[in-house]
C-alpha cells in the first residue's frame, strides 16, 4: 500500500534515501536536504516544509512524502516519493523518490512497479488537493525518464545545466539598466512569451490564466534579484539571479531576440549582481549555474565567454492531474419559473410558494 510519511517511516526512508534520486535539479544544486530532513520539517501532507528554504526561515510551499510498503511479486518492497507545491501555484515538483538505478533485471521490475504505484498515488494526492501539475527534471536518456514515461510523465524541454566555478567578474555599465521592479511582470511575460515555444508554455501553464508565474521561479520565489534592461523606455531584456546556501542561479529573459555582444552585457551584469550580494559565510558554495534549454539559441556562446561549461543535462518533464476547476452553470430561466412556482407543503398542511429568491437545493 501507498501511505503518508509518518513518525514510524523515520529509520525506512533514511535508509532508502541512499539509493533514491533528486528530480529537482534547482533544489539539488542550490538548496540540497536529505530527503528525511525535508519529510520532518512538513508533519502532514502539503504542510511545513522548507526544501528550498533556509533554515528557519518561511515555509516556500507544503510538502507531501508518499511511502509505499507492500508486496511485489511475493517479495516485501518499499519505496517513498516526495513532492513540494510551487508557490502561489496550482503545481508541484516531484523532489526525490526511491528507490532508482537498479541493479539486475528483477530490481527493474519492482522499481517499475514501486514507481507506478508511488507516481500514480501522488498524482490522484495532487488532484485533490487542487493541483493540476507535477514537474520533473530526470537525467537526460536514464531509467529514471523512462519510468516517469510510463509513469504519465511527458517530456516537453531538454535542457543544458551550465557551471561556472570562478568568481564573477567585473561587467561593463550601460545605458538603461535598473532594477527590477513589480511593475515590470508585464514586460517581462512578454519577453518570456516571445522567447518560449508554444508547447512549453503550455506545459508550464503559462496559458491558463496564470500567466506571469513562469517567469520567477519556483523555488524561493521571493529572494531573486533582477536587473531590467530598458533603452528608449522599451524592455528588451532581463537577468534575474538567485543566492542559494550551495550555489546560485542566473537567468537571462529576452536572449533570443538580442545581440551576442548585449547577451553578454546582460550576464556581465548579473554576475556582478551576484558578486554584490555575496557575503563570506561559512561552508557556502560560489558556484553560479544557468539552464539553457534547446531553443535559447543565443545563450551558449556568451556563457562559454565568461567561463561557464556545460555540467549536466535533463529532461523537463511534466505530468497534468485531473484536478479540475469548478464551473457553475447558471440555471435556464424557464427553469428558475418552474422552480419558483412549485408548491411546498408548510408545517400546517397548507400549499405556499417556493420563495424566488431561495437557490435550488437551498435552506431557508
């Protein structure tokens, strides 16, 4: 069977944690917690949780951690997944599940199985919840993406994990840069709009009257920092950083429809954002990382100018819940006549009308 973590799971999911994998990319590499730590920190499903957060710091979205405790093919097998809500979204991202990688062709069929039945509880638990999206990052062409395939997962982004492991340097001024500021979300949706396939903006949700959203991340949605590049009053171009606690990110908006030589004004001038915001603190990790996805065409170049190298590859996949929006029809005016002239038998036996104003189905 499929369950909520509970106190009881604590020495089960520690153990299995070992053999899972991360399928949050952003969280791995700027806010990684053992899968253990991020299932205590949330006491029930879709509560707590600070996954991308730091410590002691606000809840970023609710956790839920699944374990599953049955049998397969005669023998007892168990396994756990873990999802986190995307802030002010109606999404989650598929954190961590166990166990992966197996080892002979009887591991293979259990995982298979185990991930079935794990993805497929944690979807109808997403549905419920009024969740409507379930995002994952799998390494490009392993077990693990095959498996979400099979799990309903549908790939709709490769994309390329860039590194750079060297202090920033300094990056020339230029007119009409600024800070951002929250009277830019319509601009910069539509540098986002101009920038993203059709396709990937409707897996990402950008179509559903939620538009905007896609544009800051889902993690930490609040502790990024941007700069707005707006020659002659016009937006053209943006780059947004994030400090983690192991590294940081850096994200350019607007690439494709710019120089090379302003590609690079604008991550010049979000390294030094970075070099700014950066203060000595111990154990922290300088590494800046920039996800480049197959149709940002201009990025690649400029990265490799400032001494970014390609460090991973992933597969954006997303899997669409049957969480639904509730409609209510209005009722035909014939019907609301009818309904006003039925007759309803009063507590003394007498014939009375229905009051008009009283909905159907309604108490008085």
């Amino acid at each position: 069977m499929v369950r909520p973590f509970g106190l009881h799971d604590i020495w089960l999911v520690r153990r299995l944690q070992r053999r899972g994998i991360t399928l949050a990319v952003e969280q791995m590499l700027t806010h990684p917690h053992e899968p253990l730590w991020t299932a205590l920190t949330a006491p029930w499903p879709w509560a707590g949780g600070r996954a991308g957060g730091r410590a002691g710091g606000p809840a970023r979205g609710g956790v839920a951690t699944f374990v599953f405790d049955d049998s397969v093919d005669g023998q007892r097998r168990y396994g756990f997944a873990q999802l986190m809500k995307r802030a002010s979204r109606p999404e989650a991202d598929l954190l961590h599940i166990a166990p992966a990688a197996p080892f002979s062709e009887n591991d293979q069929r259990a995982i298979e199985v185990i991930w079935n039945r794990l993805l497929g509880h944690c979807s109808l638990a997403a549905s419920s919840h009024g969740l409507q999206r379930i995002f994952a990052s799998a390494p490009e062409g392993c077990f693990e993406q095959t498996s979400l395939r099979q799990a309903g997962f549908s790939h709709y982004a490769r994309e390329r994990i860039y590194r750079l492991v060297t202090a920033p340097i300094t990056a020339e001024r230029a007119a009409g840069i600024r800070p951002q500021l929250p009277r830019d979300s319509w601009a910069l949706q539509r540098l986002y709009a101009r920038g993203t396939p059709r396709l990937v903006q409707q897996a990402e949700g950008a179509m559903g009257g939620n538009a905007g959203a896609p544009l800051l991340s889902w993690w930490e949605p609040h502790e990024w920092d941007g700069l707005v590049w707006e020659p002659a009053g016009e937006v053209r171009g943006a780059v947004q950083v994030h400090r983690g606690r192991a590294g940081h990110w850096l994200r350019v908006l607007g690439a494709n429809e710019l120089s090379a030589r302003e590609v690079r004004l604008l991550i010049g001038l979000g390294l030094q954002r970075l070099t700014e915001k950066m203060a000595p603190r111990d154990g922290g990790g300088d590494a800046v990382y920039v996800t480049v996805r197959d149709y940002d065409v201009n990025l690649s170049a400029a990265l490799t100018g400032f001494g970014f190298a390609p460090f991973m590859e992933r597969a954006r996949m997303v899997k669409h819940t049957s969480a639904g929006v509730r409609v209510s029809e209005p009722i035909p005016a014939a019907a609301r006549e009818m309904v006003g002239e039925l007759p309803v038998r009063g507590p003394a036996g007498c014939d009375a009308l229905a009051d008009r104003s009283m909905p159907l189905g309604g108490k008085p």
